[in-house]
C-alpha cells in the first residue's frame, strides 16, 4: 500500500546519498581530506579577531597552525563570547552566530556554545551519513512514522544579549527541505514543548505516540529518559489509553494492557537509536526488555553539544569518524597529540576538534578507544569523560574505572542494575567509596556481596587505587541498595541542577566529595 511517510522519508534520504558517498571517499584519504578542511578554516577565518589574535595569516600546514594555537579550554573563549555577546561581528568565524547553544558545566554554570550555519552543515553532513547508511541496513526503519526525542526546556530562561539561546529541536541540524520534510513525518509536533511539568509532558508525549500505530523508528539520546517514558506509561496506562482519540486504536491497547512489549504497541517500530556505551551501557538490557525481541537497538554515535565525532556504520554499533565534518586531533594517554590517520588500534585518546563553529583545538573532553583499524578506517568507542575524576587521598580513581566496574557486574552477577552511581565519601579518620544501587529486582545479601567483591578486584587493578587501600588511607568500597525511584529523582535533580533537557541528560558513574549532596538527590 503507497505511504506518503514512506515516499517523504524516502525523498529525504535519498538527499543524503551524496553525504555517503563523499564520506566512503574521504575514509580512504582521511590525511588529505582533514588537511583540506583545516586549510578551509583558516584562511576563511584569517580575518576574525581571533585569526588575528593567532596569526592565522602565517599559518601555511599544520605544524604553524599547532605552533600558533594551543589546545583550547572553554574558559579561553570567554572573552570572544563576550564580544559576540555586545554584538561584534566576525569574533571567532566569518559568520555570525545563528544562536548559542547551552550546554552544563562543571559547577552548574552553562556554558555557551556558537552555532553558525557551516557548523548545523557540519552537523547536518554527518547526520545524513548515518540516516542514509541506517535506511540502506534496515529499509523498514523508515517505513513508518519517526519519534526523535526533544525535551520541553526545563533550564533556566538564559540570555545573551541579542543571539537566541538554544535550538528549538534536533531537526534544526537540517536543511530547509530535511525540516519541512521532518514535520510531515514526525509522530510528535512541537505543540509539546509548553508543558514544563515532567508528568504532563510525559502523558501528552505518550497519547500522541500511542495514537500513531506506524512508529516505525526511535531516535533519543539517552536510553534512561526512554524508560522514564516506559514507566511512566505502564503506571498510568489506563489514564493514558483513555486520551486516545480513535475507538479502534483504544480498544485494542485496552486489550495488549499495561504489561505489553513497545513492538506490541507498534508493531512497525524497528530501530531504537540510543547511547549504549559509557555509563549508558546499564540500561541496555532493561530497555531491550520493554521494547521487545524484535525490536534493536543501534549505539548512537559520539554527537557533543561542540560537534559531531563518531557515526554509526552498522546496527550494532560500529562508529567511525564524521570524516567530512570538522578537524579532529586526539591526545594520546601520554599527552602526545596525533591526527585521524595517525592512530593505531587500541590507543586510548582525548578528543580534540576544530569546527566551523569557532572553537579551535578545543578539548572536548570526551575519551575515546580506537577498537580496530581496518583499511585505514578507525572503529572507536566512546570510554567517558576524562575530566570526571575523583581524589580523595590519592587513588586517582576516573569513570573508566566505574565503566569497567559495570561492565563485570553486568557480565557476572544476574540482576538487572536500573541505578549504579559512585561517589567519594570522607568521615572522621576514614575515607572510602560508596556504591548506591538501585535494582530492578530484589537482591539479597550474596548478590551484594558478589557486587561489592568484584567492585574492589576491579577497581584496585588501579595500581594508586590498590596502595590507598593498602596502606589504610582508603577504606574498601561499600554498597548501598536503594529504593526504587532513586534513578528518577536523581536524574530530574541533576538536570535541574546543571540546567539541560532531561531528555540530553546523561548521569555520570563517578560523583566527587560532595557531588550529590550539592544537587540534593535525597536519600
């Protein structure tokens, strides 16, 4: 039967196939390619205060651009946002800011992130590379309808001066044609950013969705908010059915009931696209569990609020470089700095990227593992944040720990684990490690025991970690089993405090002295 979602869907991914096919190209020449982009930024950019701050008029190759840029943090931007702010032209780009982007900080100020048109095209061209590469996999994933998830925002109300703070939704990293084509064939309209209270707007997202029964594809950032979604559907499902518009779709979930799989309540629903890695592994297994057997998930790619780094090139999650969007640097563990085509299986790296935006060597921030080299192509996978640490006496202990730690326990220990969080705690003579747990099951004395021993021959695999533990300045790790609905509270919390989406949150595993106690999660 002919679909005009399909034939829309169809018509804008078939736009993308030229993104794909210069990104296989430029795999294939990725020290060439990246060269090009980085000459493009610097002589388009020569002329902005901060070309002429970094000489970017003497900058012929990449050993004069490293030469006359360092690595970048946010806070050597303040002054140029400053600028941008009272209005001054051509600051960090040829272009003007279309709108800053929020995005959180360390101690709960937001930082703001430019967004010129070349950098929602840098966006836009790695975007399309996976939309395209998805559609060619699965064909039935656009079939139906789409449901990619936007949050109403619950921040605070920022401004900066005349520049619009925020992007409305994802589909504003399109084109005219992807936007005008993405209203037609989205399960929600924007009507639903006006609820600010969570309950309602998780109802109404809810009605909406259950009305559409050809929901084909899924495309949220994390895999937490889409079991917010699922809970709250299973205990206020009466409620919700009864807000369903057609008799026929009604009836039908009154029969499936509260305890129906996702592919039971659409039965088009293909792929769900969600972070899986880092802290996000957790939720893997629950979430796979609502949707139902048949439905996969695909591992979203790296995408910061800065630019865009890993792409997915297969379902189940192999992420290569968005080669054709910025220019990219990675710092080695042993602070060496190295470009694309330089690195080498199983080297572990910071992030470093240069975009149209106006960041240049800017630190992400974000760890990274280069899995496999094939072809000249890295596979990578996203580790953490290589600034979440945590130094109580001298243990050194970051959330690669915490994600090795989960990955054993997940691996080891049969429950499935809704909540895992650690935090570093100092009392009078003792200072240790707390594990809080939150369960989808009862877990009894042994299976804690099991956590809690497997959780210090992991963690003391940390050589500074092991010799605070033996020398007595560090007490083992302990756990502390909650009750259900801690995850919700902490994470409504912790987004509240740092003011973004609660769709965009993502929960770190590692919480410093004081952390939770400073965005007041409750016990």
């Amino acid at each position: 039967m002919f679909s005009l979602t399909a034939f829309l869907n169809k018509i804008l991914i078939c736009s993308y196939k030229n993104y794909f096919k210069k990104h296989q190209r430029a795999s294939q020449s990725i020290e060439r390619v990246q060269s090009d982009k980085l000459k493009s930024y610097i002589n388009k950019n020569a002329h902005t205060v901060f070309g002429r701050d970094h000489n970017f008029y003497s900058i012929k190759n990449y050993q004069s651009f490293i030469k006359n840029v360092p690595l970048t943090e946010y806070e050597d931007y303040k002054s140029y946002l400053n600028k941008i702010k009272t209005g001054q032209s051509h600051v960090l780009t040829f272009e003007n800011p279309i709108c800053v982007e929020p995005t959180s900080g360390s101690s709960g100020l937001p930082k703001f992130i430019p967004y010129t048109q070349t950098l929602l095209k840098e966006f836009e061209i790695g975007i399309g590379v996976w939309i395209y590469k998805l559609f060619k996999l699965s064909p039935k994933t656009f079939y139906g309808k789409q449901y990619w998830v936007t949050t109403p925002p619950l921040r605070k109300n920022y401004e900066f001066g005349n520049i619009r703070v925020g992007l409305h939704n994802d589909t504003e990293y399109l084109s005219k044609m992807g936007r005008l084509i993405m209203t037609q064939t989205m399960s929600i309209d924007n009507s639903l950013m006006k609820f600010n209270d969570s309950d309602d707007f998780f109802k109404q997202t809810l009605i909406a969705l259950l009305n559409d029964i050809n929901l084909s594809f899924i495309s949220a950032w994390s895999p937490s908010f889409l079991l917010q979604l699922d809970s709250f559907l299973r205990k206020n499902y009466n409620q919700i059915v009864s807000g369903i518009s057609n008799f026929q779709r009604r009836s039908e979930l009154l029969r499936l009931g509260e305890n129906s799989t996702w592919k039971e309540y659409w039965k088009n629903l293909e792929i769900v696209s969600c972070w899986t890695d880092a802290s996000s592994v957790i939720w893997k297994k629950s979430l796979l569990k609502s949707l139902g057997k048949s439905v996969r998930i695909q591992p979203k790619g790296l995408l910061a609020t800065e630019g865009i780094i890993t792409i997915p090139i297969d379902i189940k999650g192999t992420h290569v470089l968005s080669v054709l969007s910025h220019f990219y640097e990675f710092k080695l563990l042993d602070n060496s700095v190295v470009r694309a085509h330089e690195l080498k299986s199983h080297d572990i790296a910071t992030v470093i990227i240069t975009t149209g935006g106006g960041l240049y060597r800017y630190n992400t921030h974000d760890l990274v593992k280069v899995n496999n080299v094939r072809d000249g192509i890295c596979e990578f996978t996203f580790l953490g944040r290589d600034n979440k640490t945590s130094d109580l006496v001298g243990e050194k202990l970051n959330e690669q720990h915490v994600v090795e730690l989960l990955e054993v326990i997940n691996e080891s220990v049969g429950i499935e684990i809704n909540c895992f969080i650690i935090e570093g705690v100092i009392e009078v003579n003792s200072a240790y490690y707390l594990a809080h747990i939150e369960a989808n099951i009862p877990v009894d004395d042994s299976q804690l025991n099991q956590i809690q021993t497997l959780s210090e021959k992991v963690l003391r695999k940390n050589i500074y970690y092991d010799q605070a533990i033996n020398s007595g300045q560090l007490k083992s790790l302990k756990i502390q089993l909650e009750q259900k609905g801690f995850h919700q509270k902490l994470l409504k919390n912790y987004s509240k405090f740092h003011n973004i989406k609660l769709g965009d949150t993502k929960l770190p595993l590692l919480f410093g002295l004081g952390e939770l106690n400073k965005i007041s999660y409750g016990n």
